[in-house]
C-alpha cells in the first residue's frame, strides 16, 4: 500500500516496513512473548493491506476556508494533530466519500462551523453511517442542512451529536452480511457501539472459531458477546448457547440477529462476566438446564480481571480471542496451567501498526 499520509499521520508507524515483513516480525515477537508456554506453530491469518477499515474517526481541521481531515501526529513530531490528504486503510466505500463530502460540507457554514469530528461506518454492500459531531450548540434547524447532503449522498444515514444530543436522520444502524465458509450471517450494527473493525479479518477470525469448536461437547458459554458476533456462527456447534454482554445496545442488536439468522438456541444476557460468574456460583435454576463446559471470551484491552479469571478457569476448554497480547500471556499463567494449548493464532486486524490479535485454544489435560 502507498498513501500520501504515510510518515506525516501517527497511525500508520509501520509505513516504511512491507507487508509481509510486518507480518513475519509480528509472528517472531509473539513466538518471543509466548515461549514460556508450549504453543503450537502460531497460525497467521491475514487480509487486504488496504481499505481494510469499516469503522474510522477522524478530527476536522479549518484553516481559513478549507477544511481537512486531521489525524494524531507522530510521537516523534510532538503531540496535537495533522491535517491528511487522503486515508488509504478504510473501507473503499468510505474513501471514495470523505473528500466530496467534506467539500460540501465546506459550503455550509451552518454545518462547517465548529464541526470538530466525522465519524464513519460502513457495511459490505457500500452502505454508510456519518456522524458529524459538533462543539456548538446543535438543534432542530440543522435538519434541512442534513436533507441537502443526503440528496448528494443517498447510501449515507446521517448523524448529528453534540454533548448531551443526538439527532439521528433515518436510522442509526447499518445491515452487515459476512460470508463464512460459504455462508451467509446478517448482522445489525449499530452506531457508537463496537463492532470488528476489518471485515476481511473477522471472516476469517469466525471461521477460525467455529473450525476449533466444531468437535467440543457440551454448551458454550459466551462473554462480552458484542452484538453476536461469533456467538450467532458458533451456536450451530452447540446445542445451546448462553451469551453474555453488558451493554444494553449490543445486546438487544444480538437478540435482533439472532432472530434474523434464524438461531433459537441462544440465551442472551445483559449481565457482565462477573455478574454471569455470581449466577453460576449461587446454582441459579436458568442455568439448570445447560452443560457448561465451554467458553469463549473476547474482552476488552484488559483482559480478564481475577474473579472473571477465576470463572473462566472453571471450564474445560476454553477459546481467548484477545486484542492485548500482554493481558493474553498475564491471564494464561492462569488458564494454561493443566490445559494444553491446542492452537495458537494471529490475526492482522490492522496492517502497518503494532497492535496484534490473537486466538488461543486451550483443551483442559486429563
């Protein structure tokens, strides 16, 4: 990939480094990282090395009467941000509308004024949510402002929001359609809650999961289950699914696809990990009816805390899908001690930076 905002933004700081070198030097370090335990020949699963991101934020910069998109600077470069010509790593549906978007915005004074950032999100069919966030007091008579960008740009649901508002002009959600082995799950997506940030790699992570489930026996309890996105593939390896996640927004979005996807052996719950781990513990008679013995977590940078640790170590196989490599190995020292680690992956969710996801299979050793 060439951008023009390479060595001038700070996101890209591989921006010198080829892809695949990236790629080979990513793997040796988690090889290093990891070599106290007995991993398998880590799996690298990568994708595009371009328009990769279907969710991207960027600052407003106004310089007189332009306006440009502004990303961080380097670290090297000092704090504060850049203005950027063009952004190579989003989805292509975002990049072909950034730039004529803004030049209508910078039309409108009404909406250029103090807009200080855009947020986008996008779907597989092209189809786009645009926040525009204000530091300006917003109300109802920016609509018909709204109503002229839309007839510019039909596939674009807009929003407006301005602390403590939000205005939201048809509909805050977007339809995803993943394509996983030949087949197809929908997904509601719903603005300013967290969804997989490359499509490609997320195929590839749920197909991942769902080859590493496909003999387990017993159910799957899931934590922090977002708005079902592995949980909704993985239950057709499972009799019954117990999910958990607590944010009410991503868990009515879970309940919603799983009733698109036709899947009706999935209890979802509002509830966070150590809440669930309250359940259990107290024998709770929801949960009489199930065989747990499985689990998959994908939580946050963090990792596990001790008593979600202390939970998640009760099960006898369990899949970690992490986005901290270093929260990853602290909660290993924990859930590897009498299991075997049966499968060791790395996925590249975003090229030219250091962030590394991993997927781990731990199987419990009789």
């Amino acid at each position: 990939m060439t951008c023009s905002s390479f060595g001038k933004c700070g996101s890209c700081v591989l921006w010198q480094m080829p892809y695949d070198e990236q790629l080979e030097m990513k793997k040796e370090k988690l090889k290093e990282m990891f070599s106290e335990f007995n991993i398998p020949e880590i799996e690298v699963i990568s994708g595009p090395d371009e328009h990769f991101r279907a969710r991207a934020e960027f600052r407003v910069w106004h310089e007189d009467d332009k306006s440009y998109y502004a990303m961080r600077k380097r670290k090297e470069d000092g704090r504060g941000v850049i203005p950027i010509e063009e952004c190579k790593i989003v989805d292509r549906a975002i990049y072909e509308v950034m730039n004529p978007l803004l030049r209508e915005i910078e039309k409108n004074e009404n909406l250029r004024f103090k807009l200080y950032e855009i947020d986008f999100l996008s779907n597989s069919k092209g189809e786009l949510i645009v926040t525009l966030i204000y530091h300006k007091k917003v109300d109802e008579s920016i609509a018909k402002d709204i109503k002229k960008l839309k007839e510019k740009f039909p596939q674009i649901d807009f929003i407006v929001r301005k602390k403590g508002r939000k205005f939201v002009f048809d509909k805050n959600y977007l339809i995803e359609e993943l394509d996983i082995d030949g087949k197809v799950y929908k997904y509601k997506i719903i603005e300013n809650t967290f969804s997989q940030p490359n499509r490609e790699i997320n195929k590839k992570m749920i197909s991942w999961a769902l080859k590493n489930s496909k003999e387990l026996k017993g159910d799957l309890v899931e934590l922090y289950c977002g708005n079902g996105n592995f949980t909704i593939p993985l239950s057709e390896n499972f009799k019954k699914v117990i999910a958990t996640e607590i944010n009410k927004e991503s868990i009515e979005a879970a309940t919603f696809n799983a009733e698109m996807n036709k899947r009706d052996n999935i209890t979802f719950l509002a509830m966070s990990a150590a809440e669930f781990s309250d359940l259990k513990k107290e024998n709770s008679p929801l949960l009489s009816s199930y065989d747990l013995k499985n689990v998959l977590i994908d939580p946050p940078r963090a990792g596990l805390d001790s008593k979600s640790r202390e939970f998640v170590n009760e099960f006898d196989n369990i899949i970690y899908i992490s986005c901290n490599p270093e929260t990853l190995k602290r909660d290993l020292e924990t859930l590897a001690n009498g299991r075997k680690i049966k499968a060791f992956a790395f996925f590249d969710q975003f090229p030219y930076t250091n962030h590394m996801e991993c997927g781990v299979v731990l199987e419990r050793e009789n």
